[in-house]
C-alpha cells in the first residue's frame, strides 16, 4: 500500500486589490492529497488558481506584496514525523525546496539565469543540498543531463539557455528539480507551446523519474486530454475552486461537471470533420447539461461530398502563391563568444503551391522551419535563392515600395500576442495604424467606424476600443491581432502558431472565429502550428516540414488516416487524445 506524501487542506490564497476592499480569491478551500509515486494532473483555464496552487505549497508567495494564504499543508518524509510546511520559518524552508519539494517552471526561458552556464546552475542546487566537491557535482551534473536524454552533455553544460531549443531548456529543468531526488515534483505546464513530439518526450522522461525515484508528481496543465495517458488522479479547478477529483479513469469516463466536460471536448478531433468546435459556453448553458451543442447532429457536420466539392471548385483555378525552390540560410555562431560560424539552411529547396479560397496546413516539430518559410513568403525575411510569385507576379526581389504596397494584400497573424503589440498604444489604436500606414481610409471618423465593425466580426466588445493590450486576455489579445490583420481586407492570411500558446478553450474560441472569418471575407490562408489535429481540423492541404524540407504533403483528411512518411506518423501519434470522444 503507498504512503501518503502529501496532504492540503482548505488552501485560500487571496490577493488584496487596489480598487476594491473585497480581496481576490485565488484559490478557495482547495483540498487534496498525493501518494508516494502518484501522478496528480491539476487541470483548468488560465486564472484557475492552478500555479497559485503549487506556488503556495512550497510558500513562494509570501514574498508577493498584498498576497496571503492560509490553510494546512502537510508534509509526509519517509520514515519521519510529518511536516508543516505552512508553520516552517524562511530559513527552514530552505531544506525542504528543492530538496524535499522541487517545481519546474512553466517558461523554463525565463526561470533560468541568463548569465550562467546550464551546468553550473544545476551544479549550484547540488552544492546547496549536498556537502560534496565541485568536481563529484559536476559529475553528478552530467550524469543528470544524460538521465534527461539530452544530446551531447558536455556540451550542454557549457551552453547558456539561449543557446538551446525550448525542449532543452524544459530538459534542463527536469534535471535541475531531480537532482536532489525530491520526494515531490511540481511541473507547472512544463509542455505548453512545446511541438507534440517534444511534448510526449518530456512526459515519457518524467514518468521514467518518477519510475525511478518514486517520485510523486503533482503535473499541472490546462489540457485534460494531454493527462489521459499520464496521471493517475485528476482535480479540475474553476475560479480558484475544486470542481471535480477523482481518478483519471472516473473523471474522464464519467465527469460530473458539465466544465470538466467542456474542457474534455475543445480539442479538436481526429476522426471526425466539425462545421465549428465546441467551446465551454456550449457545456455551461441550458442550465449545466451541456444540452446546447451536440457535436453529431448533422448540422454540424462537414460531410465529404460538400468538402469534395469545395475542392474541386479550389483547384481548378491559377495558384495565387507559387514557390519554387525557396532556400533560406542564416549563420550561426558555435558558441556566445566564438567566431566560427555555421551555415543553417531553415528552408531548403522547398516548392508548392496556395490556391485562392485554400487553408493550407503548415505543420512540423520547433526547428523544422515553419515560420522561416511563412515569414520569407511575405518577405520579412529575405530567401537566399529560389522563385515567390504572388498572384502571377514575381516578388522574390522586390523593393521596400513594392513591399509596402504588396502587405496590404498578404498579413500575418504572430504566435505571442502581447509581444507584437505596441503596448502604449490602445486595442483601437493598434486597428488603426494599418489604415494609416496604408492611407487606405482618410476620416478619422471613419477610420473608428471600421475598428468597431471590425470588433464585432472578431467578437470583441466594442468597449475595448480604449483598453490597453495589458488590460486584455490572451484570447482578447489574440483577437485584436486577427482584427488588425483583417482591417486592410487582405487577400492573404498567414497564421503563425496562432493557438499554440492558448488554453484549449480559448484555443477552440479562436479556430472558430478564423473559420467563421474566412467563410464571411474569403481570404487564403497559411496555417502554422506544431499541433497537426489543429491543422488538420483547418486544412484543405497539408505540407509536413522536417530540418527544412518538405517531407510529406496531401489532402488534410487522407494524409491523417493514411501519412506517407514515418516522421508523420510519429507526430499523429504523439497527439494526445482523451477517453471521451
């Protein structure tokens, strides 16, 4: 029988807010308890209270002006007596991070410093927990970095973070919380926005630890698909409340909230072709049953002769974009401080064609070339040889003129919202400036009437007009974006991982909204992701990139149930489909 390791009970966060004397509730009488060697999935929507939740386990938010938590969090070592963390002092909980109780952050980019070498920052977590020599810890270090399955050891210890892909850097931080062997192992959305192969690489290593070590594992995400395989017991948080806990088994064969149920559903599916995807307001009305979305009433349905059709009526015409043997290289240094520098080839001798009216699917790992091949379509990358044709006209040498006029015609859609926003600059502002820019409407009058039109076809209220991106959530944010790339009425949309970073809810949210705006505006579209049932559920055509080229291409729905390539099959594989249809 497993011993208990841990136990939480009746966990409120809350934080004190500015313009209210009522504090925010973060987290709200949360209760659970983990196994020695479990696999606890903590699951919910961005703002659930799912990292306050792990945050306040180990007590890194005391140090947050305004925050609070009270509540029982227990402690279970082996063979000792058990642990209030919650009543420790500063410095005795020291001996327990790390050490006892380990997290992995969700960005590892911005966890890690820097300044130091990979090895040297795990070499300093050994030296903290451990009286042993420098040397024994950087053996130890490199011992670790193999455990992780990590390419080259020696060489990643020499390297800064930025010198790493995110699936390294992700690797590097599984090293760094194993290496005291903790009893406890907090992995805060350790997998999001990585490529799916990555991402079922790191649960697979995590498992293998956990295998290993015994190590209990509290895995947070907002994907409950994504624990089907994984954890053995699930809690389901909403609005900083338990809503639904259990094992894997119950919560997804018979979830008892229509939230949980929702969640279970955004994602979409690969056998089967819906006219739009749930989203969790379909589950949250007609009173909580869920009742007002059924997902195989024939309405909602895209049957086969009517996409058939549709493509027959698409490849009949001219290709409105044309590449042929498009080649892009940039150079890159070994090392931070060396001179010697490698010639990459990101796109290499890749040709095809987009026709008008065709969404067409863009998919391969981070490092395949992607978004190297989406941004030299545009031009915002110059090609080192080869041939862009765009509506008949060759634009692989155009001038920055030529450019200005050609992007009021081809647009892009970037991953990370907030980034490529101007953040001094209002949602409406923001809309505005293409216009400007583009000289395409004179009135300031008018300029705002298109903005407030343009809000409503995105679904965004018209309230926002003077919101600042900060004040706007992700989805909101990713919103925006589409809105301004939409303003100029553009005859080519290019959408760069678009979803990747968003919950599946928001995600479902936003699919929807490009399907809908491609129906009303029929606009071409390049769609890129890492996520190919994502792809597929958009895509007329796919094209499968690896190491720059084009491995594996085809009608969306033939090249999923029948890939050509193995490294197709591996990504369809490494999708993660959950126990409810």
């Amino acid at each position: 029988m497993k011993e208990k390791v841990l136990r939480v009970s009746g966990l409120t966060v809350q934080f004190e807010q500015e313009q209210s004397s009522k504090p925010f509730i973060a987290a709200d009488q949360v209760s659970f308890e983990v196994e020695q060697g479990e696999i606890l999935g903590i699951v919910g929507e961005s703002g659930s209270g799912k990292t306050v939740t792990a945050l306040s386990i180990l007590r890194l938010l005391q140090q947050v002006p305004g925050a609070s938590q009270t509540g029982e969090i227990t402690y279970f070592p082996q063979g000792k007596k058990p642990v209030r963390i919650d009543e420790l002092s500063n410095k005795e909980l020291l001996n327990y991070r790390g050490k006892h109780i380990a997290m992995i952050f969700q960005e590892p980019g911005a966890a890690l410093n820097p300044v130091m070498t990979c090895g040297n920052q795990i070499i300093e977590m050994i030296l903290l927990h451990s009286e042993i020599s420098i040397a024994e810890a950087k053996n130890k270090t490199l011992s670790l970095l193999k455990d992780v399955r990590l390419d080259e050891p020696e060489r990643i210890f020499e390297s800064y973070p930025h010198q790493m892909s995110g699936g390294q850097k992700q690797r590097v931080m599984i090293a760094m919380a194993m290496a005291c062997k903790p009893s406890i192992l907090i992995a805060d959305e350790p997998t999001t926005a990585l490529d799916v192969s990555t991402q079922k690489g790191i649960l697979d290593l995590m498992k293998a630890l956990r295998d290993e070590h015994n190590t209990a594992i509290i895995f947070i995400s907002h994907d409950l698909n994504l624990l089907s395989g994984f954890a053995e017991k699930a809690l389901v948080m909403k609005d900083g409340k338990v809503v639904e806990y259990g094992t894997v088994k119950e919560v997804f064969n018979q979830p008892s909230h229509p939230y949980t149920r929702g969640l279970l559903s955004c994602r979409p599916p690969l056998k089967s072709r819906l006219f739009r995807l749930p989203v969790l307001s379909d589950f949250l009305s007609a009173g909580g049953t869920g009742s007002g979305f059924d997902p195989n009433h024939p309405s909602n349905q895209i049957l086969p002769d009517e996409r058939q059709a549709r493509h027959k009526e698409i490849y009949a015409q001219m290709p409105l974009i044309q590449v042929q043997n498009l080649r892009v290289g940039y150079e890159n240094k070994s090392g931070a401080f060396s001179s010697r520098k490698q010639n990459i080839h990101a796109v290499d001798q890749v040709s095809f064609d987009i026709f008008p009216g065709e969404t067409l699917g863009l998919v391969g790992e981070s490092g395949s070339g992607k978004t190297s091949l989406g941004r030299t379509l545009i031009r915002l990358i110059d090609p080192e040889s080869g041939t862009i044709f765009f509506n008949g006209n060759e634009i692989t040498n155009s001038s920055q003129n030529q450019l200005r006029n050609l992007r009021k015609s081809m647009q892009i859609v970037f991953q990370d919202p907030y980034q490529s926003l101007n953040p001094v600059l209002t949602a409406g502002q923001a809309v505005i400036e293409p216009m400007v820019v583009h000289k395409t409407v004179s009135s300031s009058e008018e300029r705002k009437k298109k903005v407030l039109e343009m809000f409503d076809k995105v679904h965004l209220p018209r309230r926002f007009f003077d919101r600042l991106p900060s004040t706007l959530s992700g989805g909101q944010r990713q919103r925006l974006c589409i809105a301004r790339a939409l303003i100029l009425n553009p005859t080519f949309l290019i959408c760069d991982e678009a979803v990747s970073a968003l919950d599946v809810s928001v995600q479902a949210q936003i699919i929807n909204l490009i399907s809908e705006l491609k129906r009303d505006m029929g606009f071409t579209c390049l769609f890129i992701s890492h996520d190919i049932s994502v792809v597929r559920y958009l895509s007329d055509r796919i094209l499968v990139m690896k190491h720059g080229k084009i491995i594996d291409q085809g009608e969306a729905d033939a090249l999923c149930e029948s890939p050509n390539s193995a490294y197709t099959k591996e990504l369809l594989q490494a999708v993660p489909v959950g126990l409810i249809p």
